[in-house]
C-alpha cells in the first residue's frame, strides 16, 4: 500500500521473571512469525555482558533462523568486526549462505556492543577498532570471493565453502563514520536511528549519498534506517506496553541494564523529577499507536529521508504484544503474508 518494504531488527530482549534462554528461543519463534507476514528482512544484534539484550552470538543464531525460515532474509546488524578475525567472520557467513542461499545479510559495526572491560576480554588488542576499515576491505573480498590486492599478506587465502552466490554486507552506524565508510566501498549502509531518536540521521544519510563510490554489486546508494516502534490494537494499549521501555531507558541512563518489567510494574514506578523528563522525551518522539497511525508516522519518515525500506524493533515484556505489533505493522503497510510454515 505504502510502497515501503519492512524489515525486523530483533535483539533478543530478556524479561523479569523468565530466563534468558527463553529470549534466544523467542527470536526463533518472532522470525518465523515475521517470515509468514511477509517482512524482507530478519536481523539480529550482538551484545555482550547484558541482562537487557542478550543475543551476544549472531552468527550462532542465524544458523537455526536460516534452517527455520523460508522466504526471509535473515542477517546481523550487525557483528561487531573488532572483536573477531576476519576470515573468521567470512567462514561464518560462508556456511550461513549456504544453508540459507541467497538469504544472507552480513551486516558489521565497529562499536563495542557492550562496555570496555568485556570488550577487552573478547579481543585484548587495544587498537582493534583503528583496523575496521581493512577488516572491511579483507571481509568484502572474503565473503563475495574476489582476490585480495596483489600485495596482501593473505592474497592467497579463501574463505569456504564457495558457491554460486554471496551473503551481502552491509555497514551498520549511527555516526557520520559508518556512513563515509559504507559510501566509500559502495555498500549498503543502515543508520541506528533508535539509538539516538534519529539525531544525526539527516547528516548520516546525506553524507553517505553524497560520497558513495559506485560499486559492481551496488552502483547506487542503498540506505535504510532502524527505528524503534510499537503498534497495538487501541493507543491506549500501545501506551500502556511502551512503559515497559520507558523504565527501561531510564535505568539505561544510568548505566543499568536489567531485563524488562512489565507495563505494570513500570507504571508503578516512583520516578523521580529528572527521571520523568526522560521518561516525557521517550513518550514524544516515540512511534507508538495504533498499526495505521504508526504505519502514517513511519511512511512520513521514510518519506522525508527519500527511503524505500524501514527496519523496525520492537520490545514488549512479553512476546505476545510484540507479535501483535508487527501483525497490525505488516496490515497497515499492505505486506504479502506468506504461507505459514509447520
């Protein structure tokens, strides 16, 4: 209806009063679900070292969601490329292209995902993050199988298995540094508009359009945005689930990061004076309402950023409300629901 294509970003939400394992299991299931509504793509995120998100191993999961799903295309955004070898990440995505042809998106970020003790433990090389721009370089010759330059110390390594096609990579940020990379190896860029509520998203985006280098595999800009959103039946229960992430925020503020409480038990909140001015800036920049005044909400922004697809995250306490959401998103936008997979 729109002519806007939807796409998930699921970052396996742990939530009080259940365990953390149910978080992983309920990524399988929302995909499935996200799969049958007829969204483009599926992505996962990487954290460490959190009781809020929990997905600290994507390319672990995308295995069991590329086994699961079938029309969908199932990705990360992203990895987070310094922590690992590049080959290695390669590998990785190799064998996810393979069980999963044609399906696979590679999406890398140079941010930790998680705080500078954990960070260490993962990858005690201090200046890893100064080298993401050849872990790039190296990654996109790795992954798509083209040579490395004829001076390259790893010019005659391959990362396998080969096959007919590529898992596509894609350069994740919220800063003007993921954007002049992504422009300058002509690939495909996703700005994390939830991050900072769309702050910087306009310089983003018009930078990485202004600077992009054509490339064989993309020889135009290819952008889109992550923006949080949540839609239910009636705006009243819309508001009522979005306290759940408002409590949240306000604890994220203080660099506490627990796992979800219910509406209820973050309406009872006793906030204090500074805390609800965090909690009355979320409430008015949010997307939240009904499936067609957050679809109208959601179109204006694609619109106004000139994009043709959105990815959007959700987070309930429970899973319930959260599949409900994309429901009513996937009505609202007009996507063609697949049949439903045993």
């Amino acid at each position: 209806m729109t002519g806007i294509a939807l796409s998930v970003l699921d970052q396996s939400t742990a939530a009080q009063g259940h365990g953390q394992d149910e978080a992983i299991r309920e990524t399988l299931a929302l995909a499935r679900h996200c799969d049958a509504l007829g969204y483009r793509r599926f992505w996962v995120s990487e954290h460490h070292g959190s009781d809020s998100i929990v997905g600290s191993a994507p390319e672990v999961l995308l295995a069991a969601l590329a086994a699961t799903t079938s029309g969908i295309r199932v990705g990360s955004a992203g990895v987070m490329l310094p922590h690992y070898s590049a080959l290695k990440v390669a590998e990785q995505f190799r064998v996810l292209e393979a069980i999963a042809p044609g399906r696979i998106d590679l999406g890398v970020g140079r941010a930790p995902g998680t705080d500078r003790l954990t960070a260490f433990a993962l990858n005690p090389h201090a200046n890893a993050a100064d080298e993401f721009p050849q872990q790039v370089l190296d990654l996109q010759a790795w992954v798509t199988g083209a040579p490395l330059p004829g001076d390259h110390p790893f010019r005659a390594v391959r990362a396998h298995p080969t096959g007919p096609t590529h898992p596509a990579l894609w350069i994740l940020g919220s800063s003007d540094y993921g954007a002049q990379l992504a422009a300058h190896f002509g690939l495909p860029y996703a700005f994390a508009y939830f991050f900072s509520d769309g702050r910087g998203v306009d310089e983003a985006l018009a930078l990485y359009r202004a600077r992009y280098r054509p490339s064989a595999a993309h020889p135009t800009p290819q952008a889109t945005i992550c923006v949080w959103a949540l839609a239910a039946d009636t705006e009243e229960e819309a508001r009522r689930q979005l306290a759940t992430r408002e409590h949240w925020r306000v604890g994220f503020e203080q660099g506490i990061r627990n796992a979800l409480v219910p509406p209820e038990v973050a309406a009872a909140h006793p906030y204090t004076d500074a805390e609800r001015r965090i909690v009355d800036a979320l409430r008015r920049k949010a997307f939240v309402g009904t499936g067609a005044q957050v679809a109208h909400r959601l179109t204006d922004l694609a619109r106004r950023l000139d994009l043709d697809e959105l990815v959007v995250v959700t987070w309930t306490h429970d899973p319930a409300p959260r599949r409900r959401s994309y429901e009513l998103l996937a009505e609202a936008f007009g996507l063609d629901r697949r049949a439903e997979r045993v």
